[in-house]
C-alpha cells in the first residue's frame, strides 16, 4: 500500500491527504487568518492506504 501524509490548517483545520512522496500542499488563503495570509500546514497522522 501507498504511504499518505494528512496535512492540517492550525488555524482553520482544513485536512488535506497527500502521498508521502508529493510534498506539502499549496499554501492557499485561510479564511481564519489575517486577510490574505496563507495556511499553516502541519501534518496531521500519516497511514498506508
């Protein structure tokens, strides 16, 4: 099986699922944050699947 990373937003808790291999997500607006400031993206578990 595939490993994953899930990715969350500490500030807003959007979760994003990514291969390991992929990297980080995009950083986006958080609509928590500042105006125009991007998500802070912290990985959240990682699995196989």
């Amino acid at each position: 099986m595939a490993k994953r990373i899930e990715f969350m937003c500490t500030h807003c808790g959007r979760k994003v699922t990514k291969p390991a291999t992929a990297g980080r997500p995009e950083p986006g607006k958080c609509p928590k944050r500042t105006p125009g400031q991007p998500h802070r993206w912290v990985v959240n578990r990682r699995y196989e699947g």
